[in-house]
C-alpha cells in the first residue's frame, strides 16, 4: 500500500480517480433506473404469450446494481486507506528552512542534457531530548542542550544519475561557521570560527549546510537530520547491516578514557541492527581516531545499499512501507523535500547508481596548529576534492567529468561591461588568510595597483582586516554590474565561474582568496580527471565488501 502511495504525491491522483469510479457507478445507476423504467414499459409490452412477466432479467439488473455499488465502495475505501497512509507519513516528517545561515554558493549550471548534479547533506545528530535518546546516549546531564552534529556526510549524485559520492568531514574540524539565524526563535548567532559540530546548535541543519557551503563553494540542495532513536529504528527496518572488525572489540571506559560507544563484537563479520548498529557508527575510541569513525560509517553505508539494492526493496510493498514509517519517524528534513514522494523519489535516483560508482571520501585534512584534538581542511588537498565536487567530476576512474557550464575552459563573457574600463569602480579585498596560514600583508594593494596598470583607474583597495576565503571570487551587487564584474575578472584570469553576484557589495568587488597568495595574474586551475583524488581521501569503493576495521590495542579483548 505504501508503495500506491507513494506514487500517488500519488495517491491524490487514485482519489479523483476513485471519485470518477463513483461518479461512473452513480451514471450506471442512472443509466439503470432508466432502462428500468424503459424496461417496465418493454415488459408490458414483451409480456410472454402465457401472460407472466419476464423476472429473471429485473433480478440480474438488481444484483448488477449491487454489485457496482460494491465494487465502487471497495474501489474508494482502498483508495482512501492509501490516501489516509500517505497523508499518515507526511505527517510523520518533521521539516525545516533549508539554510539559515549566510552562503555565497550558487546552483551549478546544467550540462548538455539539462541535468545538475544533486547535493544532500545528511547529519547525524546527538540529540538527548527524550527519553529514547537518553537511554541510547546517556550523558543526562545533556538533555535541553542544543544538539551537535557529530556525523556529516555530504551525498553528490552526479548529473547523469550515473555516479555518486559520500564525503564526511570529522567532527573536530575548525572551520568559519558563518552568521545564522534560528528559524524556530529567530535568535541570531554571530560568525565564529569553531569545530564543525557546533554548528547545529547555531541555527539549526541549515546553519550547518550554509557552513558546508561556505567551506566547499558546492551549492547544497537539501539537509537530512537523523537522531540515535532513528538509527535504531532504521537498522530494524533495513533488517541489520553486515560489519567486519579484524579483532575482537570492546569500546568501553578505561582509566586514560572515559565513555564509550559499548560496542562489543569478536573478530570477524557481524549483523549489527538496533541499538548495536548506532553502538557502530557512533564508536570512536576503539577504532584510534574520529577519522577512523568516519571509515567505519562508510563501510555500514556502503553495505546498507548493497542489502537495500539485493533486496530490491523498492518492489516490496512490505519492506517499503517498513523503511517508510521507520524513515518518515526517524527524519527531519528540507521543507522542500518535505512529502514522502519527493523522498521516494531521492531514494529511486539514488538507487539507479551502481554500487561500484558510488565512492566514499573523507576530507583531507590536518592536525590543527592551535589545538591537537582538532584538525583542518589540507589546503590544496581539500580544495581540490571541493573543486571535483563542484565540475561534477567521477570520484572513481569508471566515467568522465561532465561538461557542466561551470567548467573553467568554457568561460565565456556573457554580458558587456557597461560602461569603459577606466569608469568601472572596483574595490579589492585581502582574504588570503586561512585557519593554518595568516593572510599575506599587502595583497589587496599589489592587486588593485595591477588593475590600475590595466586601465581600471578606480580600483582601490579595501583595509579590512580578518578577511578569510579559500577561493578568490568577484562579486557585484546588481543585475547592471555583472558585465562589469567579468570584464574585471577577465583581466585578472579569474574563471567567470567564479563571479558572483551578492548583496554583501555595493560595486565590483575582487576578493583575493588563499588560492592566490602570490603573483599578479590569477593561477591556472588544472582540471582534475576521473578518479584523481587527492591524497588524504581514504576512499572506499560502494562495491568492495573486503573492508574491515582495525581495533586500536587498549579496546581489543
């Protein structure tokens, strides 16, 4: 039934139809009294030579009645239970704004067959403000505070539908978390630079995508927020997910540690479900790092799809309309993904990727100079990862980047400049620093005197200090300005891709990034190939059944 419903966005459609099936059971009737009239008539008439009545036609007329009126009943009573189930799980969701902080990343453009990659951000969060969360997370003492969001992943499905990625950011990352605005009680939370996780409780999963915006320039399509109470429910409805540990495994306290997930396995392969698969994707200290976490999330993933795709559970009327009460319970997501077809539908793209086109990645990433129990994005490392994600470049070597009119080698001017260099007012910014690097003294001077010598007379530079951002961009404020701000750009060698338009400026605005810390003219940008990941990923292939996790010593048994 669920599946109907599904269908229906679906099931609105059965109700109409299930109205015409009455309305053509109400024309029938009629058509029926009045051939019964015409009929009383026609039986005066065709009375048998013996001068009895024909009855046996009138009683079939009347079974027929009946019948129709039956079959009309059982038509709209299943449409309308379908209907009513459907309604049943929309109400389940729980929906929210999708971003709510501030965010310079734009839609990318579509490729040749008007497709554009989609991108979701699931979190993971460790909520205890129920009673189910409690007992599943402990800490008490946490309840009513704002939750953190210890798992991010980013899913990319590629344009084509014909690849996918799965890309986690450890939760101790020290990023910019931008400025955002609660949507539920509307307090505001200034920018600051904090670990990844905090972000959350700043304004809700939509400050924690317009941070993942920010830090990756990938344009986000919609968030996915799930509790411990849902994994639970989740790993139930999947019927248990296969895992593998090298040795026996016990994450529990210790003298040096507090805490612990409680996972407890022998060495081997395992169906963890329940509470024992949040123990799993929740474990930290067993595995020796927080990164290593994020490995083992993606071997629970990639063997989670693997099940799902054996199962062929999008035919299963059964185990789809288990998966969809467990995951309309266990999720809260994007309003504008906020209907069980439009998740259905998430789910049915996302299932006609082959497993072994779906690639798992963790950032590249650095312990952080300023405090070793964080880490940070490894410059060019990360950048270059953000950059295959943005052209919508095959993580695996299986396919071919895709001609995205992002692409730096097609940047073509679109508009002319409005008015003659020399008129054309632009100011230029110094963000060239970074969470490991201090920015360059100086920069934004050397950049607007060469614009100077280029005939932009009113270039000047800007004296704001702390200004940070990973990629050099130009922005203009209005609709007038955007030939201005690409013949600007042009001249400098910036690829048009990276000119955007923001109210955060009042003309053409050059801000020099940490990708351009030296030199005059902007660096060529190599555009990376299928499957050239940069070191540092920990890539794993969704097909590869052979992973399987190490246990760091003091937690083996």
């Amino acid at each position: 039934m669920t599946q109907s419903g599904v269908r229906g966005e679906g099931t609105r459609g059965g109700v109409p139809r299930a109205s015409d099936g009455r309305g053509d059971t109400r024309e029938g009737s009629t058509r029926e009294a009045d051939g019964s009239g015409r009929s009383g008539s026609s039986d005066a008439g065709a009375t048998g030579r013996g001068g009895r009545r024909r009855g046996a036609p009138k009683q079939g007329r009347r079974a027929l009645r009946w019948s129709a009126t039956t079959l009309a009943v059982l038509i709209l009573g299943t449409a309308g239970a379908g209907y009513l189930y459907y309604q049943h799980l929309n109400d389940n969701l729980h929906k929210g704004q999708r971003s709510s902080g501030d965010s310079r990343a734009h839609k990318p453009g579509a490729n040749a067959a008007g497709q554009t990659p989609l991108n979701i951000l699931l979190i993971g969060s460790d909520s205890r403000n129920s009673d189910e969360n409690v007992k599943l997370g402990g800490a008490k003492y946490d309840r009513g505070s704002p939750p953190l969001g210890d798992v991010q992943m980013l899913i990319h499905l590629s344009a084509d539908r014909k690849s996918a990625a799965m890309v986690s950011i450890p939760r101790d990352t020290r990023v910019d978390i931008p400025r955002c605005t609660d949507p539920d009680s509307g307090k505001v939370y200034p920018a600051v630079t904090d670990i990844i996780n905090t972000s959350l409780a700043r304004g809700g999963a939509g400050c924690t995508l317009a941070t993942w915006e920010n830090l990756t320039g990938v344009y986000i399509d919609h968030w996915m927020t799930i509790d411990f109470a849902g994994v639970v429910r989740m790993a139930d409805a999947v019927g248990g997910v296969d895992v593998c540990v090298n040795q026996n495994v016990w994450d529990h306290p210790t003298a040096a540690v507090p805490g612990g997930s409680g996972l407890k396995l022998t060495a081997g392969t395992h169906k963890v479900k329940g509470k024992q698969a949040l123990q799993w994707l929740r474990t930290r200290h067993a595995w020796g790092s927080d990164l290593m976490r994020a490995r083992a999330q993606h071997m629970y993933l990639n063997s989670m799809i693997r099940k799902l795709k054996d199962q062929n559970v999008f035919t299963d009327t059964g185990r789809l309309t288990d998966l969809a009460e467990a995951a309309t319970k266990s999720l809260s997501v994007s309003e504008e993904i906020g209907t069980v077809k439009k998740l259905y539908d998430l789910g049915a793209q996302l299932k006609s990727v082959p497993t072994d086109r779906i690639t798992s990645v963790t950032m590249p990433n650095v312990p952080d100079p300023g405090n070793a129990d964080h880490v940070v994005p490894d410059g060019a490392s990360a950048e270059q990862l953000w950059r295959m994600l943005r052209d919508d470049v095959p993580l695996d070597d299986k396919g071919k980047a895709s001609d995205s009119k992002n692409k730096t080698s097609k940047d073509k001017p679109t508009k002319a400049p409005s008015v003659p260099d020399a008129e054309i007012g632009v100011t230029v910014q110094n963000a060239t620093g970074t969470a490991t690097l201090g920015p360059v003294s100086g920069r934004a001077g050397v950049i607007a005197q060469e614009l100077v010598g280029k005939g932009f007379t009113q270039a000047s530079k800007d004296a704001t200090a702390g200004l940070s951002e990973d990629r050099t961009v130009v922005r203009y404020p209005s609709v007038d300005l955007e030939g201005d701000a690409q013949r600007v750009a042009t001249s400098l060698g910036i690829p048009l891709s990276s000119v955007k338009r923001s109210t955060d400026v009042s003309r053409v605005t050059v801000v020099i990034g940490a990708d351009w810390r030296t030199g005059t003219a902007y660096p060529k940008q190599s555009t990376p190939e299928a499957g050239d990941l940069p070191k540092g990923t920990d890539a794993i292939n969704g097909s590869d059944k052979s992973p399987c996790m190490d246990v760091y010593a003091p937690y083996r048994w």
